[in-house]
C-alpha cells in the first residue's frame, strides 16, 4: 500500500503526459539546473541556507564517518552536512539529475571539498548502497518529490546503520490561518512569476506549490517516517509551518 498522496490533477496530467512521475520531475530539474540555486535564494529571502544548516546540524557526523545526502542537486546540503561535520567526514549526495549534478561537482571543486563531498547519480527510490552503509541520511526539499515516500524513507532505513538518523527538510503547510493566506498568494502568485523572470520556466515553479498542496503535513509525514521505520521522530517548523525539519533514528539491533 502506499501512503503517497494522489497528485493534484494538473499535475497528474503533466506526470502522465512524461511518462511518469520520476521522469517529469528529472526533466524539469534538468531544465532549471542553471537557475536552481539563484531561485532558492530569491524565493527564500537566503533563509534556505540556514535551514539546511540547522538540519544539517542534527545530523553532524563524527570522525571518519560517512553520510548520504538524497536528491543532492547542486549539493547544497551535502557541502552544509561536511561544513558542520568532523573534518576527516565524508559526505555522498545522490541525484538522478545530471545537469544539477553537475553544477554540483564545479561548486564543490571550487570550495575544495572534492576530498571530502562526492556527488553520485542514481535514484533516491531504489539506493544502490549496501545495507547499513551511512552513519546518517538527509535530504532537503526532495520527499515531496519521490513517488513513493514511505518507500523512500525505507531506502533510507536500509542504508543507514543501526542507532544512524534522518533529517527531511522540506515545505510544509502552515498551521496560522492568517499567515496561511499570505504564504499562499506568495506561493501561488509570485513564486511562478519570479519563476518565470528569473528561472525562465514558468511551469517549474507552478509544480512548486501544486506538490506542496497534495504533500503530508508535518505530524502526516512523522507518521509515514515511523511506519517505514524510523523512531524517536520528531519535528521543527519553520517560518510558521511552511517548512518542516524532521529528524528520526534508525532502532538499534
Ligand atoms: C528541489 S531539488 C533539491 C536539491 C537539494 N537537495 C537542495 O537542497 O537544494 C530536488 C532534487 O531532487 C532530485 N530528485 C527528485 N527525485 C529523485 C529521485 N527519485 N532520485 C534521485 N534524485 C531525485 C532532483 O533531481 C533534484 O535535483
């Protein structure tokens, strides 16, 4: 059974009409890679980074320890989880997206950390890593994305070792009705419109907030991170519940 909400119908069309979820969403990530990370800044006012930040912070890896970022992208919470890392951590981000990839490796290179940060491609839904692998797993603005997400969280289970954890970062619904209406008509209104200025891709940012709105809310989500397997969750929201942080353990042996 999966516990993946229905897409809304525009964007069941749209999925239909690529020939599936996953191949939408790489095209279109293929096609905005070049405006990826401008976007998030304009969009988030910079507020992105210290969200990554603070997810990456609950998953801070120790000596030699290894850690796997999902739907890494251009590597944006990869580079984060190693910055707040011991020094001799290693992180692996994974896309299935070339082009954000790719951008990926030239901004780490330039940070120097190719030592340190490498960038793989291949699906977040079916993880080709052995078994209890990582010593954590993150992922920033992906979930909403997978077409699965209790499977996905369950990829991450698997990858991770026993006593590892989580951390999701991802949007949300937030719970004030008032600043609700606001975050809609930014969400709804302007977000397609700077995408369409700025990102040159109007549709991109429309599949924005349509996969929010069909998206779990947070305490939804902890229930699906449990029932794949994860405990101890827990959550944090961000500006009044638009974005959600949620964190978990992998249950020891
Ligand atoms: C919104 S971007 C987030 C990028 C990055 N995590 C960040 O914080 O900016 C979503 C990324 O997830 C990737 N993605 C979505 N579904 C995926 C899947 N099933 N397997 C691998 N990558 C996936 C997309 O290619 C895209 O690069």
């Amino acid at each position: 059974m999966t516990t993946t909400p229905s897409p809304a119908p525009q964007l069941r069309a749209r999925f239909d009409a690529a020939g599936g979820k996953p191949v939408y969403v790489q095209r279109m990530f293929g096609r905005i890679a070049g405006v990826y990370d401008l976007m998030n800044r304009v969009m988030t006012g910079g507020l992105d980074g210290r969200w990554r930040r603070f997810a990456a912070q609950q998953i801070a890896l120790g000596p030699g320890q290894t850690g796997l970022d999902i739907g890494t992208g251009t590597g944006d919470l990869a580079i984060t989880l190693a910055r707040v890392s011991a020094p001799s951590a290693r992180v692996v981000g994974v896309d299935f997206t070339p082009e954000m990839l790719e951008l990926g490796r030239k901004k780490i290179g330039k940070l120097g950390l190719a030592k340190r940060v490498e960038l793989v491609q291949g699906d977040g839904e079916r993880l080709d890593f052995a078994d209890n692998s990582f010593d954590a797993c993150c992922s920033a603005f992906v979930v909403r994305n997978l077409a699965d997400i209790e499977h996905g969280f369950g990829e991450m289970l698997r990858v991770v070792r026993p006593g590892g954890r989580v951390v999701c970062l991802e949007m949300s619904h937030p719970y004030n009705p008032l600043f609700s209406a606001g975050f809609h008509l930014y969400f709804d209104r302007i977000i397609p419109l700077l995408g369409k200025l700025i990102g040159r891709s109007a549709e991109a940012y429309t599949y924005l907030p349509t996969s929010v709105t069909s998206f779990p809310d947070a305490p939804a989500l902890k229930g699906i991170m449990e029932r794949a397997g994860w405990r101890d969750v827990r959550y944090w929201y961000r500006i009044g519940g638009g974005v959600a942080i949620h964190y978990g353990v992998k249950p020891a042996r």
